[in-house]
C-alpha cells in the first residue's frame, strides 16, 4: 500500500509542476496533441497511487489486482484530463469588436452637432459605452437620437438623426 501513495503523491508532485513547466513533453511528444502533457501524466499516476492504495486497504486486494484496478482508473482519468484540456484549449470565443461593427446601431448624440462640423455621440461597443467625434450632414441638437451611417476612423463616425 506504501507504493500506491508514493505514487499518488508524485503525481500530485507532478501536478504542481505541471503549473510551471506545462508543454515541456508536449513540444518533444511530436504529435500526440497533448496526450503527453503533464496535466495527463499526473491524473495517471495519482489515480494509479490512490485507487491501489484504496482498493488494497479497503477491499484487501493483492498488488495485482489493485495494480490493474489502478491502472484502470488512472487511464479513465488521464483520458479525461486530457478531454477537458482539449475542449479548453478549443473553446475561442467571439472576435474582437472593431469600429466597423458600429455602422447600423444607434446612440445618442451627447454634444451638439454643427452642420458640417463635428459634435459627440454615445454609442455601445459590445455593450461598452464609448463617446465618439461624430459627423452630420445636418446639424442634430443634444439628446437626440441618431443611427450610424459610417466610420471615419478609430474615433469619429458619421450620424443620421432618427426619425420616428
């Protein structure tokens, strides 16, 4: 039973270090795509060490059948380390909002805007207020709500005025 939790422990050792050094095997494992990661080698061997302490202790099980019994468990675990890593690794999430997703939404105009000059409108950039220089053809008082015809820049935009 000793060298079962000698081997759980390393492997919660291994664990630890996995925190610091992961990717190490990975990047001389060519391409087992992570099946080689210290996360996976430490779910193994803990679940080898402590299903074999467990089943020895409790159940009175030789070494054999603890061994496989230890074995068994730890493949279920690193395989399942391994499952959850992958869909981590996987899971991207949306692409960054840029300036041009604003054509089409609305705002509120937050500094009057001259005719042919420039003013301040409120808009909402993936739900983030943002003020922008904003532009129109006529001139649109504050509060008023407007549409995004275009963008000019990274700071400035051109409005309509809505009508209702």
């Amino acid at each position: 039973m000793g060298w079962f939790l000698g081997f759980g422990t390393a492997g919660l050792i291994v664990l630890a270090f996995s925190l610091v050094f992961d990717g190490l095997l990975e990047s001389i494992g060519g391409g087992l795509d992570g099946l080689l990661s210290l996360p996976v080698i430490a779910g193994f061997v803990s679940a080898l060490g402590f299903t074999g302490a467990i089943v020895t202790g409790a159940a009175g099980a030789g070494a054999v059948a603890a061994t496989l019994t230890g074995i068994a468990a730890g493949a279920l675990v690193g395989w399942a380390t391994w499952r959850f890593s992958r869909a981590l690794l996987r899971d991207g999430g949306a692409p960054a909002p840029r300036g041009e997703d604003l054509t089409g939404t609305s705002g509120a105009v937050v500094t009057a805007i001259p005719a042919g000059g420039y003013g301040e409108v409120l808009l909402y950039l993936a739900g983030q207020p943002v003020k922008y220089a904003a532009k129109a053809a006529a001139p649109v008082e504050r509060g008023a709500e407007v549409w995004v015809e275009s963008v000019l820049s990274a700071t400035s935009v051109t409005v309509r005025p809505v009508e209702r």
